[in-house]
C-alpha cells in the first residue's frame, strides 16, 4: 500500500521521501482547489521530485465553467508534461480532456463525490480505456463495499487515510460576502492569490469548529474532524488498497508525516494510536465500518399513510362528526361501492374497519357506486380522520 | 384583496409557430402533476418512491404514475422520472425493474446524476437520458463526455450562464436545460455532504436536512464570534426578465424548482412562466406592464430574495441572505382546489386555508387573468348555508364561468 501525499515546497518533498512515500501530489493555484503553486514553483518540484524519485502527480480538480477551463488549458500550457507521471482529475471535463489532449499522460480519476456503486466505477474507468491509473474513492463509502469494489475492479483503488473532511464546495466567496460585518484576515503571501479563513458554528445543530477556506476558487467548508484509518491499515492491507493518501495542507507544518511510514508498513507492530493522539486535531473515521445516512429517511415522511397501490380506493376528505365522511375516490380501478369492506388507514396510522351500508352522492341521493374523481358520502365512521387513505378491505 | 385590478391585458392564444424553450415544472404529487399541466408547464418532473433526491416528498406510486401520465400526454405535455440520487450498491440492484417498468408505463425520460444509474437505464431501456444538474455538466468538454455515455440532455449545473449553455448545446449537439426559478445549492449541486456527515442524512440520496440554511457563528479575524450569520444561504433564482438570452441561446427546457412547493405554486408558477414564453415567442419581447404582473406574483409566492443566480455572470457577492426568513411581506394564501363543476349551479372546493363570506378571493383560470370576486355565499358540501370554509372541508362556492376540475382558488394575505 503506497503512501500518498502533497507537498507544497521542497522541504515538504523531503519529509514525503523520508516517510516512504511513493508519490507526491502537487496543486497548482489555477487548477487545484487548495492549490499555491505557481506555474514555475509547480515545474520545479515536478523536477526535485524525480530526482528524489517520487512519482510526481499534478492535481487538477477544480470544477470548471467555460471561463475557467479556458483559464485552467492556459495554465497547462505552461506546465512541464514531460516530468509529471499523472494527472489526477474530477471534472469530467478535464477528464475529457486529457483523454483527448494527453493521449500518453496517465490518470487518476477522482470519483469522490458520488460514485458509491459498482457500475457506475468501473464504467468511469472504461471510459479512460486503459488510461486510469487509479480511482480515488469517497470516504461514504464503508468498509466491505470498498473491498468488493477493489476486488471488483481491474484499477488500483484509493483513499483518504488521514486528512480533513470537505463538506461543501461552491464557486461563490461566502466570506468576502460578509466584509460589511468582518474585518476579515485576508492572508496574502507569494502562492496565494486570496485566501481567507475562519471557523463557523451551528446555531441550529451542537455541530461546532467548520473550518471554512475561501480562495480564488471560491468556498470550502471542512468537517471539524479530520478523517482517519491509521487504526484500520492493516484491513486497508488486506483488502489490497494500492494507495492511503494523507493531506496536511490545512495544517502549517507536515512534519506529521514522518511518524506514518511505520504505521502504513508495521501496522502490526505500531502505536497508530500514539500518532493519532499527536494529529492536531480530533479525528473520526465516519462511516468505514458503516454507512446507515438512510435509514432516517423512514422519519421524514408518515410512511403510515404513503399510498400503496393495493386496494386504494380514495381519500376522506370531510367528515362531520356523527353525521358523516365524504370520501373522493382518487382510483381509477376501483370504486367505492355499497356492500363494500374498507380499511380506513388514519393520518396516525390507525387502522379502521367499515362496511358500507349506505351510499350517496353529494346531493344526498343514494347510489350504488361512485367512480373516480367523484365523491361519496357514507355514515359517519368513528375515529377516520381527514387525510385518512380508504382502502378496500381484503382481509 | 387581490393581487392587481382585474382588467389591463389579455394573453395571446399560444398558436405561434416559432421555436420555444419548453416550460418544465415540479410536481411533488398527483396533484400537482396535474395542476402544473393544467397551467401550462410543457413537462414536469416527478420521482417514483425511491431513487430521487426528495424523501420528504409525496413521490408517486406506480398507479399514480400511470395516472399522472395519461393527464399529461392527453394535454400534450411530457413527464420525465427523476432518479437522480447517487445510489449506493445495494439500492441499484432494485433500479432496473423500475427502470422496466417506468419504460412500459411510457415516460418521456429519466434524469440521472450517477454514471451507474445511466448505465442501468441504457442497459434495460431505450429511455431518454437526461443528466441532472446534480452531476454538475458545467462546459463543452464535460458535456461531450456524457454525451459519448449515451445522454441525450444535459440539465447544466446552475453555475453555468445561459451564453455558456448555448455554447455547450452548440458544441455538444445536445438539448439543454437550464434552472430558471427556485432555490439553489449554494454548493456545486451534488458536492455538498454537511447533511450526511453532521445529521446522518444522506443528502445525494435524498436526505438533505438544508444544513446551508442554518444560522451560523463566524470567528473574525479578532477570534471574536459573531452569530446569526447566513452565509451559505442562497437566495432564489429568478430568471423571467432575462428570458430574451434563452431564446437567443435556443435553451430547450427552462426548468422550475420546487417538488415539495405546494400545488398553488405550481400551478401559478407555470402559468407564469407559460405566459412569459408564449409572450416573448409571438412578440419577441415582454411588455413592461405584463413584466410588472408576473413580477407582483411571484412576489407573492413563497421565496427568499429573488436574484438572477448566475444566468448571466457568476454569482457572489450579494447573492447570499442576511437572514434566515422568507421574504417578509404579502403572499398569496391557497384557499383550495376546485374539485368538482356543476354547471351554472356550483363549484365544489377542497379547503386549504380558512376564508368566509364577505372575503375577496381570486379564481385562477389555467388561461387568463385571475377573476376577483368577494364571496357572498358559502354552502357546505351538502349544500347547507355557512359562514366559514374550514380546512379540510369541501365547500360549495357559486358557479363562476371558466372553472374546471383543478383550478386554483387563492387570496392576497397581509403580513
């Protein structure tokens, strides 16, 4: 299992060779989200990297309306193709791209967002015919699903290992939207272009310490923890995961970095636990072992009353208590009938029983049957409510 | 009191046979499938009980489907089924019989996001494809992507303007589709997980608990916290006055957001947008006066503050709320739904909202201006005299010349 990593000067690309990784990612600040590099910083760690013999991996993964992609081709146009060893990209317009552009150039695909079902993956990566390299998977994912997935599929697999979890990504700058109310710190150095940061708090939920990012790219907003498997490398192994990617760029210093390369290759025999009580902040492993973000759906609606097919006759509509219930027939295969048995399904999902007797229509004449679209009235049926579903009663 | 004085001007049949973008509408329910046919919208959009984005939602049942369909295609009118959550393994392994059977029941098209889901519908229909916005289709190359993965539409993400909506269409050979009115992602539409991570919500498949438009504590630079802030609220898109660009641009379907909206909006939301079309269409512009009206009605429709998104130049600065509410001011209350005609006798309508003898309601014809009437006899369903109309009641209200099943009955309230 290959370390993975960023570096963002030549410092850092020491420390990710020190660790053992194999690899360095590298961000422009015209094609990567959190990118600082400029065109001939990036060009110039691409170079120190092979020297140090780390597979260089430009990161473009931005997401793109006309104006900038056509900033991003002017920005590629700079940079040096022939030391990078791959290009990693989200935006399936750069995907198209590189395919198309880059007939030679080797591609990480990044299918982070999404993308947690099996054909859906291995259709991405045929598309690339042969041209992917390795998929880079979402953290939603759980841990039996990105087994069968990497079994599954004929392209090495990725993860975040360690890192800061993005929760919301949008062009728009949140932050410089608020300079009425905040003397914002608008951070200016040599890589980046604009950069503003602070830490949001709900006010609705106890969810507190959202680092929020704005820069050229527009807003990020990042978990308060941080994603961490440095407890699970060793399932990671067994499920032959090819790379456990690790991201220090909100962090000043990577130096953390160098404590890793111990527990990626000895998980066995190392303290994960040590390194991750020394990560600067709290960590969590969200859904790796399980991922239940549906099972709350059966609240948001009163399933009780969801309208099945079966035997629906209608709903009520009116009742006067001890008078009557008009009931407008909705089916258009059945019709609510004299000598009929009906289930009344209420808004509470109390089931009530009833046997039609007496039938009429809104002028009170007595009828036989009312159709669909019409409306019937019958006796007043205790505890049926406004709202309640009638069904046919077959029981 | 009613929304303006009933006179000024009257609509043009919609007989002209120049090129239109199609009018698409939400429809969370039956009901409002059928309300926003009636008024007008050329297709809705709907979901069945699994595979879109809004749990909450009524959603349809195959019946209702079934139904929902011959309403619209005896109106000439197209239904597309959204399944545009992103499915995880174990909810695509039901997807192809529903994808069998929506094809049987003869849908016009599915909306996707997910290359699995796409591949699935390809694989066991013959169903036109339309990418969903949640995929985030934001320039050519993305497009001729997708269109070489077999779709045939690309619904744009909202970030993309309708110039570069014409360029992708042009450069792609696809139809497009953009957002013309409703809310927004304040996200690229399917990259936001807040509610997933914070509320175990999943929000690409249908769970989205609108974390974006909570109230927030931001930190200065200071450290020092200030609270109440919106920041990631978007306001509304509104997109009526620059409806000339998306003619110019040939836009094939300008689409409306709001499944879980109510059928009052649905209805006056298409018949809004159905009038601006037909308007433009025959006279290539849109009078200031009718401007003025369709304006003060979606004023009063449910919306936070309306802006033009990024219809023309991205959206930022000011397109964020500073505070959490809906917009403080006069709406249009639903008072209900005519549910039965008797001819020069009676109306009967379902009751939303409370209204009494001696109040000025509105009748919504599905064409023409709205009628202002004051009640001043109100029967029970069984055609008893009272003096109040309940909700969850039926009424009998005189006959007024024009109605049928489904049109909308409303009153202009005060805050």
């Amino acid at each position: 299992m290959k370390l993975v990593a960023y570096a963002r000067n030549s410092q850092e690309l020491n420390v990710l060779k020190n660790a053992g990784a194999a690899e360095v990612l590298l961000c422009h600040s015209q094609l990567s989200r959190l990118g600082k590099l400029s065109t001939s910083e990036l060009n110039a760690l691409t170079s120190e990297a092979r020297k140090l013999d780390l597979r260089p991996i430009l990161e473009w993964d931005i997401l793109m309306t006309h104006e900038g992609f056509t900033r991003a081709l002017e920005t590629l146009q700079e940079i040096s193709w022939d030391s990078l060893c791959a290009v990693r990209v989200q935006d399936p317009g750069a995907y198209e791209w590189i395919l198309e552009n880059r007939k030679e150039m080797p591609i990480q695909l990044v299918l982070e967002t999404g993308n947690r079902n099996l054909e859906g993956i291995r259709r991405w990566c045929e598309y690339g015919k042969g041209r992917v390299e390795r998929v880079v998977l979402s953290i939603e994912l759980p841990e039996s699903r990105i087994s069968q997935i990497i079994s599954s599929l004929f392209v090495p697999v990725e993860i975040l290992g360690l890192g800061p979890i993005l929760l919301l990504y949008t062009p728009r700058h949140l932050l410089s939207n608020q300079s009425n109310h905040f003397e914002w710190m608008v951070k200016k150095d040599e890589r980046a272009q604009h950069l503003i940061q602070t830490v949001a708090s709900s006010e609705q939920t106890l969810h507190s310490g959202f680092r929020v990012i704005e820069n050229q790219h527009g807003t990020l907003l990042f978990h308060a923890k941080d994603y961490c498997l440095l407890d699970q490398v060793r399932e990671l192994r067994e499920m032959n995961l090819d790379a456990f990617r690790v991201d220090y760029r909100l962090e000043e210093s990577s130096e953390g970095l160098s404590q890793l390369n111990e527990v990626l290759l000895h998980p066995e025999q190392s303290n994960a636990r040590q390194v991750i009580e020394a990560h600067p902040r709290k960590v969590t492993r969200c859904f790796f072992k399980a991922n239940a973000t549906d099972v709350l759906f059966k609240k948001l609606k009163n399933t009780e009353i969801q309208r099945q097919d079966s035997g629906f006759i209608g709903d009520v509509v009116e009742i006067s208590r001890g008078q009557y219930t008009i009931i407008h027939v909705l089916s258009q295969k059945l019709s609510l009938k004299v000598g009929q048995a009906l289930k009344f399904i209420t808004p509470g999902g109390q089931i009530v029983q009833y046997q039609v007797e007496h039938l009429t229509d809104l002028d009170q004449r007595p009828v036989q049957e009312i159709g669909a679209g019409d409306f019937g009235m019958i006796h007043y049926v205790k505890h049926a409510t406004p709202g309640s579903s009638v069904y046919q009663n077959l029981e | 009191m009613c929304a303006m004085p009933c006179s000024s001007f009257s609509m043009t049949p919609s007989s002209m046979k120049s090129w239109k973008p199609e009018v698409l509408s939400p429809a969370g329910s039956l009901d409002k499938l059928k309300t926003a046919v009636s008024y007008g919208a050329d297709a809705v959009y709907l979901a069945g009980q699994k595979f879109g984005l809004r749990s909450a939602a009524d959603n349809f049942t195959r019946d209702e489907l079934a139904e929902g369909l011959e309403f619209a295609h005896l109106r000439g009118a197209k239904v597309y089924v959204v399944l545009n959550s992103f499915p995880h393994q174990s909810d695509i392994d039901a997807l192809p019989a529903f994808v069998r059977e929506i094809a049987e029941l003869g849908v016009d098209g599915v909306i996707a996001s997910d290359l699995g889901v796409i591949t699935v519908v390809s694989q066991k229909s013959r169903l036109p494809i339309h990418l969903s916005t949640q995929a985030s289709c934001l320039n050519e190359e993305s497009g001729r992507l997708w269109k070489k993965l077999g779709v045939t539409r690309l619904i744009l993400g909202r970030e993309v303007t309708i110039q570069e909506a014409g360029r992708i269409k042009r450069a792609t050979g696809l139809e497009v589709e953009l957002f013309i009115h409703g809310s927004m992602c304040m996200a690229y539409s399917g990259n936001c997980t807040i509610s997933n991570f914070t509320q175990g919500r999943d929000s690409n498949r249908g769970g989205c608990a609108q974390s974006c438009r909570f109230s927030y504590t931001l930190e200065d630079s200071q450290g020092e916290a200030r609270s109440n802030q919106y920041f990631m609220s978007s306001k509304d898109l509104m997109g009526i006055d620059l409806l000339s660009y998306f003619f110019e641009e040939q836009i094939d379907s300008i689409k409306i957001e709001g499944r879980m909206r109510s059928s009052l909006y649905a209805g006056l939301i298409s018949k809004i947008y159905r009038e601006a079309v037909d308007t433009y269409s025959e006279l290539r512009t849109l009078p200031q006066a009718q401007l003025i009206h369709w304006h003060q009605q979606l004023a009063y429709l449910p919306h936070r503050q309306y802006m033009t998104g990024s219809l023309t130049e991205a959206a930022d600065q000011g397109s964020t709320l500073d505070r959490g509410v809906f917009d403080d001011q006069s709406h249009y209350e639903f008072l209900g739904l005519i549910r039965k005609v008797e001819l020069n006798r009676y109306l009967l309508l379902e009751v939303r909202s409370v209204f009494r003898v001696g109040d000025e309601i509105e009748f919504v014809p599905f064409q023409g201006q709205p009628v202002c009437l004051t009640v001043t006899e109100l029967y029970n369903s069984i055609g008893s005299p009272i003096s109040e109309a309940k909700v969850t009641s039926l009424v009998r209200i005189p006959y007024i010349e024009g109605a049928q099943i489904g049109s909308l009955i409303r009153k202009v309230t005060q805050l």
